[in-house]
C-alpha cells in the first residue's frame, strides 16, 4: 500500500530534558508550516516523564491530527550516536531537522523558508541559519556563527578551509538516506557508518556538504540555550581533544575528505590535528550586555534602547523600521544602541575586559547602508576607486582626544604624505576644530566635513563623495559609535580598504565588517589581538610612536605584511 511521505521529519533526541522539552516542542507547533510532518521521539534512557510532556503538549495544540508523532524508547541511555542514527533510520520525510530538547526555534516562518530552498534549488543538501547563543550561568547572548559567512552558499571546502559551523536547532537537512519502496510503499533508511561512530552535529554537517551545497540564511533562527550540559560544553578539555580527533581521523577513514583535493586533503588534517593537541581553553568568561547593573543607570542613558532586551529583539525592532522604510528611525537606534555601549561607565568596564563586539552590528550597518545608497541613487555598482587616486581617511570628528584616535590619523598622514595625495572625510559625529583644519589645508591635506543633522543624509553624502574620489585606500576610524562610516562605506570604494581604531573602551565596529581588508595595529598586544580575531586578514604593524616612524621600516602602501 502506497504511504504518503512527510515533508520534513523532526528527530529530536532525548535524556531528562523534562525542563526544557516544552519550550521545544511548542516551537515547532507555532510553525507556520501547512505540510505534514512527523516528529521522531527517541527517549533514550530518560527517567523524568519526558515523553508524556510530549505527547500532552501535541494533543492540546492546534495541530493536534495533523502532526504524526512516533515514540522509540531506550531502556537504557544509548550515547547521542546511536540516538540520532535510530531516529533517521526511522525518518521517512523528504528533509529532516535534528531539535534538541534543550533548542528551539524563534522564528515561526524557520521550516518554509529552508524547505521552500531545498525544493527550489536540488543542488542544496542542506539549509543553515543564524542561532543566538544564551549562556544561562549569565545570561549573556552571542551569535552563531560568530562570524557572517562570505558567501550564502558553502561547499564541503568553504566550510572546513573556512571552519565554518552551524548549530544543530539552525539546521534542515534533504533526507536521501531514504529510499521508498516500489509504488510508493514503505521503503528503508541506510544509515552512513559515520553517524553511528561520530557523535554531535559537526558530522552531520560534514556528511550533507561532501553531499551537495549548504546555503546561509542570514537570520536568527533559533535558540541553543547553553547550560553546560551539552555534548560538547559538558567536557573537559581532554574529552573535547578526544571528541576532536575522533571526529577527523573518522572523516579521514570513511573517505570524506576525498572530496577536497588530495594535499588540500592532508594538508588540512594535519593543520586541524595540530591545532588540536595545541590549543588551551580560553579563560575568558562570557559577559551579558545587559547586566543587571544597568537597571540602576538614569532614564535618559537607556533612551531608544530601554526597550531593547536581547540582540533579537534589536534585529526585530530594526527589520520593522525597515519595512516601514523609517530608515533614518533605524539608523538612530543602532548608533544609541553603540554609543550606550561605548560610553556607559558599567558596559564600558566591561568592555574594556572583554572587547565587546559584535558582526551583527556591522552587518546591519551594511544592510542599512546598501538602502540608503539605493534610495539615493548613490551606491556604488562597479569599483570606483583607482590605484593612482589619493589614501582617504575617514574620521568621526578632527578633533585631538584623549584617548589617542587623532594621533593614529597624524601617523598615518607622516606615512603617507610623501606618497600620495590624502583626503580627510569628517562625518562631524564629534566636535570640530577649525584651527586644526586650516592646518591641516595647509598642510595640502584636503578636508571635507559634513554638518547634515540627520544620520541617513551624512551616510549618503559619504557615500557619494566616496564614488567621486576614487581613493587607492580607505583607512576608517569610526571612533566605536560611528554608524554612519560602517554604514557608508561599500566594498566598491577602494582597492583596499582598513580599519584604523585604538583598542580602546568602548565598541568598536567594523572589526568582523565584510568591507575591509584587514586592520593597522598601533600595539604588539593589538597585533596578537587582531591575529586571533580574524585570522584571515591582513595586518599593518604600525607602532604607535609618531618619532620613530621614519625609521620603522613602514612602507607607504600598506598593508604591512605580519605573517
């Protein structure tokens, strides 16, 4: 007899998870999904009624009938392997999505938007998105990736020359395990060896990219909520070194790595190996941007942001603005949202110990950016700049300060005035000093400075003046909270483009911002710091001693090579 196949089987394993399973569950009831699905329940070992909650939770739902559910029970706690390889040898749907108990989905749209991409493009093995991160020792909140992919469709190579990782609750995979029977009937799962010798999603991942590609969905999707208990949080530094090496020497048996070049191949297991058997944990603590220290500041320092009680409630505040087109609304309530982290006396200690930064901040400069050059008719569709036109420096305000930002902009034009014509770009964020522009000019130093009040005008006549100068290199200084400069300038722009900013308190954009190229490092401990941030991008060490410039063996065109 012919059976008709769910779309999307959900696998969701579990051991004592009863206080987190409803959370869980109830995500993916408020699907806005119309497809049938079949939910996969593998109770493994579990002694606190976890599958009654789950059960109790479907019935009194709105889907009640229409989601098939199937119960698998383990006497005994059989390991997260074997866990999740009896669930997809049961999982008949054409795509399937491993939740953990402890996960869940924030987005009621998650499950169509990664089908409708896996129906639509057959090359796709599988559909990532973004998961925050909430450390409930403190309450901090982070985003995983950690860093925005370059591209929105991965290859096996791009994810592992790349490290590239996506969490488990971000993850919807195209189920062709599976294979149906004659005319339909029931048919049966062969299950890759792999799955029952590597535990944890990583993989998964590795499985389904040397598969197909993996395409990027840029939005938080979903939530992992780290309790120290997870498979990877819960080991001490030895079991994740085990868990590591397990992991790449199985890849390396079962053939994986054959889908990279042979000395790619190599190259890359004994490059991960060594890192391996290298690398300490960091005894760095993460840290909440929303301490309960805040609570007790005045009123009028939590203007605009008050509201704002997570990253995700920020990402939901600034896509409604953008669909209201109040863009200039939404330019506002990034720059508060950085300016109270750059200039609170609490947020500023600590960033001061933790270097608070974030892409999701540069991301949505970038994206505020791309549509106020649109709606202007501004925004660079070619490359403009040239290798003969002149460095610009753009600068928050051309003012000496205390914290030595007019400093690195006065070393930079030692270095290259001898060289190249300089153009000085004030976005007049900051206090102006006439006596220090006429100086400047006659210095033949060209200076612009903007005095529009309004945050959309200032980055779309940066924007234009930009596309017009045609610079050979662009070395930002945003000075922490200027938005206007992450947002304005595009990857167009300039040849090369750096960022040039003390390590100072506060927050610091544009670090993981796809526009540049790499950084100007002012200090050994900023070299280090900038190494481990990025590793990918270029450095330029240029020492923060203005007299000793002349003989630092500094060339005029940056980047300084450091590696």
């Amino acid at each position: 007899m012919a059976i008709v196949r769910p779309t999307v089987s959900i696998l969701m394993l579990c051991l004592n998870e009863a206080v987190f399973i409803r959370r869980a569950i109830r995500s993916v009831l408020m699907q806005n999904f119309g497809d049938p699905i079949e939910i996969i329940f593998v109770d493994d070992g579990s002694s606190d009624g976890s599958a009654w909650i789950l059960r109790e939770e479907i019935q009194q739902s709105r889907h009640h009938g229409d989601v098939a559910l199937r119960l698998i029970s383990n006497p005994e706690p059989s390991g997260n392997a074997r866990a999740f390889a009896t669930a997809l040898a049961a999982a008949r749907g054409f795509y399937y999505h491993v939740l953990d108990c402890d996960d869940y989905w924030i987005d009621p749209d998650k499950l169509q938007i990664q089908v409708d991409l896996l129906r639509g493009q057959p090359q796709l093995a599988g559909v990532a998105g973004r998961t925050i991160v909430r450390n409930q020792i403190d309450g901090s909140e982070s985003f995983h990736p950690q860093r925005e992919p370059v591209k929105t469709v991965l290859s096996f190579e791009d994810l592992l020359m790349g490290n590239i990782y996506f969490h488990t609750s971000a993850m919807l995979y195209r189920n062709d395990f599976y294979q149906p029977g004659p005319d339909g009937t029931a048919g049966s799962t062969v299950v890759p060896a792999i799955f029952h010798e590597v535990r944890g999603d990583s993989i998964r991942l590795y499985v389904h990219a040397a598969r197909g590609l993996i395409a990027y969905v840029p939005q938080s999707l979903s939530v992992y909520d780290d309790h120290g208990g997870g498979i990877w949080t819960s080991l001490d530094w030895p079991g994740k070194q085990a868990l590591l090496h397990n992991l790449y020497s199985k890849m390396q048996q079962h053939g994986l790595l054959a889908a990279l070049p042979e000395p790619q191949a190599e190259a890359y297991l004994a490059q991960r190996m060594a890192e391996i058997a290298a690398y300490a944990p960091s005894t760095l603590t993460p840290i909440s941007l929303y301490s309960a220290e805040t609570l007790a500041l005045p009123r009028h320092r939590l203007i605009r942001i008050s509201h704002i009680a997570s990253l995700r409630a920020l990402e939901i505040q600034l896509a409604a603005l953008v669909a209201e087109d109040r863009l200039e609304d939404a330019m506002q309530v990034l720059w508060r949202f950085v300016t109270a982290l750059s200039y609170d006396s609490n947020l500023a200690r600590i960033s001061r110990r933790r270097r608070i930064a974030s892409f999701e901040i540069d991301w949505q400069c970038g994206h505020l950016g791309g549509l106020i050059g649109a709606r202007h008719e501004v925004l660079p569709q070619a490359p403009c700049g040239s290798a003969d036109g002149p460095v610009v420096i753009l600068v928050s305000g051309i003012v000496p300060d205390l914290e030595g930002l007019w400093d690195e902009v006065r070393d930079m034009i030692a270095l290259h005035q001898d060289r190249h014509k300089i153009s000085i770009i004030s976005t007049e964020l900051m206090p102006s000093a006439q006596e220090l522009c006429d100086q400047l000019r006659a210095e033949g130093i060209h200076v612009m400075r903007n005095t529009d009040d309004r945050l959309v005008d200032k980055t779309a006549w940066l924007m234009w003046h930009l596309g017009q100068l045609g610079a050979s290199q662009i070395l930002l200084n945003p000075a922490r909270n200027d938005v206007v400069i992450a947002a304005a300038v595009q990857r167009h722009h300039a040849p090369r483009i750096h960022l040039l900013t003390a390590l100072g308190s506060g927050f610091a954009l544009c670090r993981y911002s796809e526009i540049i190229d790499g950084f100007v490092a002012r200090r050994p401990y900023d070299l280090a710091y900038y190494r481990k941030l990025v590793p990918a991008r270029e450095i330029a060490y240029v020492p923060a001693f203005p007299t000793s410039l002349s003989g630092c063996g500094c060339r005029a065109d940056l980047p300084i090579s450091c590696r």
